[in-house]
C-alpha cells in the first residue's frame, strides 16, 4: 500500500463550482511529486483537500493506513500531525517570534496544557533550533515574524512544517510570492530537507521550469482532471499540450 492514496477525489462548493473530478492518486517513497497546472486547475483545493483544510465532496484519503477522509474532529487533528503543510502565503503568526512560529509546529502533538501555555520543552527548543540552523535563519529566531523577508518567511514555514515529523509534505505554489533567485533558493532547500528526512514532498507549481528541475515526477491537472501522471524524463511536449497552450508550454 501507498503511503497516500487518494481515489476518486472530487470538490464542488457551494456555488456549483467544481474544483476536482475524479482524482485518482498515489504517493509513496521519499519522491518529490510537481502538481503542474494553469491557475484554476484545482492544484492549491487538491493539497487542501489531502489534510481537509478543504472538505472534499466525494472520494477517500488513506495516509499511512487511515482513512482521513472518515475521520472525525480528534482524529483528523491526529492525522493531520503527520502533514506538514507549507502555504503560498506563508500562514505565519505576525505578531509571534521566528522560533515561536516554528515551535508552532508542534503543538498538535503537545499536551493540551503545553499547548495552551506555549510551554515547550528544552528538546523541542532544541529541535526548533536545530531547524532554524538548517533552514538559513538562525541569527533571525528572535525577530517578529512580521520583520521577514518573504524568503525568510518561507523558511520558517519549512522549519515549522519539519517540525511536526511529517510522513508527506504539501507544498502550495512555495515560490510565487518570490523572486526567481529567491525562489530558486527555497526549492532547492525544500528537495534538501526533504531527502534527508525522507519525506516525500507533493508541491503544486504552475511555472514548468521549477517542475521539471525540482521533481522527478510530475502530475498534470487541468480543470480538475488529471490528465497525466509521468516521470519528468518522460513528459513530452504532447502531455504540457494537454495542460497548456502552446505559447504557454514553449
């Protein structure tokens, strides 16, 4: 069995909109996975869907062997424990400190008291340190995170995200907000963290050069379809045609 499985994945919200159609996918091996698509393919709502920051419609999730998509408030907050998410927008606490937000991270395996007091252990500090070192932002844990850069911002999700000991990491468009050096630099740091910690890494991206440079597998969405599922080295210009036009793909 797949670390994640996800089968017959769909979303519509309310406004009759629909997001997803059918996805059908597996994740498993420490494999960095691109999810390439046009804005509005359904990339960002299919990461979000995984932890079910966004409630699917239809369809199952199985991480590690759980069904996530059955899973009630206490146990989803469990399974979610294991996803470590990395936002477009950074999601960071403005008014918190560097090491804060990523000590953050592991407040949903801390005790409720812990949590509530932010009273974390010395290994946790340690840990959130070590992290901090390797992610580039060491001499900035003591600044407000409203003081960042938003490449510094970026790497404090990551620490933040690693934080959590995930099995699989969602990774939402991580470079958009950024410069093209400034991009680079960050995806090359995830793939790093990644591999030495053995986690797979699904990351939706709408740029094909960061697609086929970061990843070794990419997975074409258009309008909520995949339409296909290949090693990079394979993807011809026939597949991209099928996501993009091609002024778009040349």
């Amino acid at each position: 069995m797949a670390l994640l499985e996800v089968v017959g994945l769909k979303k519509t919200y309310p406004t009759g909109e629909t997001a997803l159609r059918g996805i059908n996918l597996a994740v498993d091996g420490a494999e960095v996975i691109a999810v390439l698509g046009l804005s509005g393919s359904g990339k960002s709502t299919l990461l979000r869907c995984i932890n079910r920051l966004v409630e699917p419609s239809e369809g199952l999730i199985v991480l590690n062997g759980v069904r996530v998509s059955e899973l009630d408030r206490r146990g989803l907050q469990r399974a979610r424990r294991h996803m470590g998410m990395i936002f477009q927008e950074y999601n960071l606490v403005d008014r918190l400190t560097v090491l804060e937000n990523v000590l953050s991270g592991c407040l949903g395996v801390a005790n409720t008291w812990r949590a509530v007091t932010r009273a974390f252990r010395r290994d946790d500090i340690e840990r959130a340190m070590e992290l901090c070192s390797r992610v580039g932002i060491l001499d900035q844990i003591r600044k407000r995170a409203d003081q960042l850069s938003g490449g510094q911002r970026q790497r404090v999700g990551i620490a933040r995200a690693l934080m959590q000991q995930p099995k699989i990491l969602l990774v939402d468009e991580p470079t958009s907000s950024l410069d093209p050096k400034i991009g680079a630099e960050v995806m090359e740091l995830m793939c790093a963290v990644a591999d030495e910690h053995h986690v797979p890494m699904l990351v939706s991206v709408h740029d094909l050069d960061v697609a086929t440079r970061y990843s070794k597998r990419i997975v074409g969405l258009r309008e909520g379809r995949i339409v296909f599922d290949a090693e990079t080295r394979e993807v011809d210009r026939s597949m991209l045609h099928s996501i993009y036009t091609d002024q778009d793909a040349a």
